[in-house]
C-alpha cells in the first residue's frame, strides 16, 4: 500500500551540528532507491509501506547503532490507490496557485 512519510531523525546529544549525522541518515535513505526528498527539516520517503518503514529503520539504526541517541519524528499518509503523491501533492496545490 502506497505510504508518504515525512521523517526527521536526529542525534541528541551530540552537540550543536549534527549536519554530519544528519548526512549519514539522508545517506541511508537515498540509497534505498525510494523516491525521496530533503528539505531543512525533514526527509520525505515514498513507497510502500513495509520498504518505507524498512528505510526508516535502518536510518534510524545508523547512529543508534553508534550508540547515539536518536530522536525520529514521523508523519505518515497511506493513501490506497495512489502513486506519486510526494510529487502530485505539491502539484495540485501549485496548480491552484496558478
């Protein structure tokens, strides 16, 4: 079932950068092959949901593993029936704007 997910996963304790534990999140996500965006403050990942969630978690593990502690904000929109909709989405409403 298709499923749009916006994440952010972040060190906590590690000090005031974190762009370099970021990178090895986003990293992880981008090589899942998923459709996917990143912006200032989360990652959007498309796919289905048990591949979405697979990614996540493996992000997720990729500094807990380092012994980090790793805070994940996630919204998720399972949408049956549709595709594409981190793309569509937007592409409505800019149409509206139009």
């Amino acid at each position: 079932m298709n499923t749009l997910v916006a994440v952010a996963i972040a060190p906590l304790g590690v000090g005031d950068e974190l762009a370099a534990e970021v990178a090895e999140v986003v990293r992880v996500i981008r090589e899942s092959g998923l459709p996917n965006r990143t912006n200032s403050m989360f990652t959007e990942i498309e796919g289905e949901w048990d591949e979405v969630f697979r990614v996540v978690r493996d992000a997720t593990f990729v500094l807990a593993e380092k012994g980090i502690r790793t805070e994940v904000v996630l919204k998720a929109d399972v949408r049956p029936g549709f595709e594409n909709m981190m793309e569509e989405k937007v592409a409505k409403v800019d149409a509206i704007l139009k």
